[in-house]
C-alpha cells in the first residue's frame, strides 16, 4: 500500500472500476502539468508534439502494435464512441452486443442504431460460464447476414470473464464481419500482443491495470479503418488522418497520456509476469475462498479469470440493481469493504478485484461478512 495513496481504513477490492495510480505515477503526471503551466504556449508549440509521439512509442511497444494505427482517448468508453460514431450504418443492419457488454458501451450502441435506423441485438450468454466454446459458439450463432458489426468484451466488466477473443474474431471474420474488442480492463492484466491479435479496433484504459493517471486509454485501428475514424471532438486536425485528428482535440490535461510510460515502467519493476501470475492466483484462491464459506457458485472457471472473481452471494430473492447498490454501499458502511455487487442473471454477485496492493486478507475479511444482516 506504501506505493499508492489508498486510504488505510478501507479493505480496497474494486481496483477493476477506477484503477489506483501509483504515487511515481502520480508524480511524473504532475510533473507535466507544472511544465506546461510554466509556459502553456511554449509546451504546447514545440514540446506537446514531441512529448506525446514518445508516450504512444512507450505504449505501442509494450502492445506490440503499428505505431501508425494507435490513438490516444481518455477512456475505453471515449474509443469506443469513435468507432461507433465513425462507421456507417443503415436501416436493416444490425449491431451485435453480448449480454455481458460494458453498459456504457451497449448504450452507445443504441444510440448510434436510434440515428440510423439500424438494430441493436444482444446475444445471451448463459452465466455462469463453463468455458469459452460456449461463448464463441453462441455469438457465431446470432451473426446473420445482416450484421455489420460486432461488440465483444475481451475481459467482460459484471462477470470478470476473460472472452476468447481471438477465437470469435476468427470467426465473424469468416463470415465478413468486423470486430470491435472492448479491451477496458485487458492491458496490463493480460497479455496483449495486438500485432498477434490483429484485431479490426481494440480499446484499451491505461488508467486501471497499466497504472497510468486518470484520463489515459488508446484506441487501436486496422489499417483499412484509420482514414474512417474521427474522434469525438472534430479539431484542426480534421481529414488529416489518424494521427493528426485524435493528437490534438483542444486543450486538455496533458499529466494523463504523457504519465503511460511511467505506469507502464512501475510494472516492469514489478515484473509483468510476476505480477500477473501472483494477481491470477490470488484471484483464484480469493473466488474458491468465497464460494466454499458462503456455499454459492462461482461464475467463471480458472482459465477464463484474470485478477478479478465474480462469485454469487448467498442471497435468494429479487436480483435487481437497487438490490444490489444498497448491498454495495452498506457493505461500504458496515464493514469499510469496497468491491461492486452485482445484479446478473437473476443472482447478486460479488466482483472482487486483485491487485499488488491486496492481501489474501482481504477476501477473508469478505468471507466474513453476513448478507442477511446487510440486506435486512
């Protein structure tokens, strides 16, 4: 915890919805907010530019992906409305999401089908998950012959399932469809080699499991797509390609995107590896840990886990979201415990998070807690 600025009276689980930013992080993003306020016209003139083409070369190293197809964007949620704003759609198309997409994202989604006549489906997935086949298989299944576009996560935000990407791309792209991968949660937790991958977009958040500061996230696109995309705030850089048009949106927070090498560099400290496979285990002892004390389900096998758990609370009853934000917040009064509840194919679960921080403490602490006394 000497590394971060979380508060030491608080069991913190939830690192999967803000991130935590280390406090070198932190540092170096302050840094470059007190460089430009020193002079905001010279930074912006001569140093901005420079500045930023060395963060993205950081970051399109550590992806392994073509420099000339990454885009910096606040959030995953930001790279996402640039695809879906960006691409044409007409009356009788169709959008596929899953039931297991990020609700801002699904949002979106239905935004754009409302403007343009076009139909948003949602293809469930039953939960709990006995392994990826069942994914692939149900989402090649709702593609038809009018479908021009698929969301999928990669690793999913309510049931912290890693999806077998690769897989579901191979096969929409047999049938002519392209993919958007909505990786919010991916770098840093998972591997991630994007020239591998060669995914159509991929959107990824700096800011959670890549230590950046708050504002950081990167939208990839395949080269038959960049002249096609435009960020959500047209500015001088319009019809200039890629690089140009999402570089410069206007002033902003300058700390957020020039802090991705130093995020990126607090993990190589800690070893990726290392801190992949000691998070993993965690998550998984955590998820075996609260499914035997409270004698409940867990959502996702082993090898579609990450460094978060979804696990079912012992609950019967309605499953609905007000049930489940008065859980989490009273679990937040009662015990100083901080992890989403969620509501989730007719079942409340919990969704704890790990990260360097975390203790197998923790998740004994949550063990201990009495629902019903909650819920009560």
């Amino acid at each position: 915890m000497s590394d971060f600025i979380l508060t030491s009276d608080t069991i913190q689980i939830n690192h999967g919805s803000f991130g935590a930013t280390p406090i070198l992080v932190l540092d170096a993003a302050d840094a470059w907010r007190r460089k430009f306020e020193a002079d905001p016209t010279h930074f912006m003139r001569r140093l901005w530019a420079p500045s930023l083409a060395e963060a993205k070369a950081k970051l399109a190293a550590f992806l392994n992906a073509d420099i000339a197809g990454l885009a910096f964007v606040m959030n995953a949620s930001d790279g996402a409305n640039a695809v879906l704003r960006s691409l044409d759609f007409a009356a009788g198309d169709e959008i596929l999401v899953t039931s297991h997409g990020y609700r801002a994202v699904s949002k979106t989604v239905e935004h754009v089908c409302r403007r343009t006549g076009a139909t948003a489906r949602i293809v469930d997935i039953p939960f709990p998950l006995t392994g990826p086949d069942t994914v692939v298989d149900a989402i090649d299944a709702a593609i038809t012959a009018r479908t021009r576009l698929l969301v999928v996560d990669h690793i999913t935000s309510p049931t912290a399932a890693v999806f077998p990407v690769a897989a579901i791309q191979t096969r929409a792209r047999k049938r002519g469809v392209p993919v958007l991968i909505d990786g919010a949660h991916a770098p840093g937790q998972v591997p991630l080699d994007i020239a591998a991958l060669a995914p159509d977009f991929y959107i990824g958040n700096c800011h959670k499991w890549l230590f950046a500061a708050k504002g950081a996230a990167f939208l990839y696109a395949a080269p038959q797509f960049r002249d096609r995309l435009h960020p959500g705030t047209i500015s001088h850089g319009y019809g200039q390609g890629m690089a140009a048009e999402f570089d410069w949106v206007g002033t902003r927070d300058v700390g957020a995107w020039l802090s991705v090498p130093d995020g990126i560099a607090y993990g190589e400290n800690l070893g990726w590896a290392q801190l992949r496979q000691r998070n993993n285990d965690l998550a998984s002892d955590a998820a075996k840990l609260l499914s035997q004390v409270w004698g409940t389900r867990i959502g996702t096998p082993d090898s579609m886990r990450a460094h978060m758990a979804c696990v079912e609370i012992p609950l019967t009853g309605p499953a609905d979201e007000a049930r489940a934000q008065k859980l989490w917040s009273k679990l937040y009064d009662a015990h100083r415990i901080q992890m989403p509840v969620i509501a989730f194919a007719g079942a409340l679960w919990a969704r704890p998070s790990v990260q360097i921080y975390n203790r197998a403490a923790d998740y004994e602490a949550l063990a201990k807690v009495d629902w019903r006394a909650l819920d009560a």
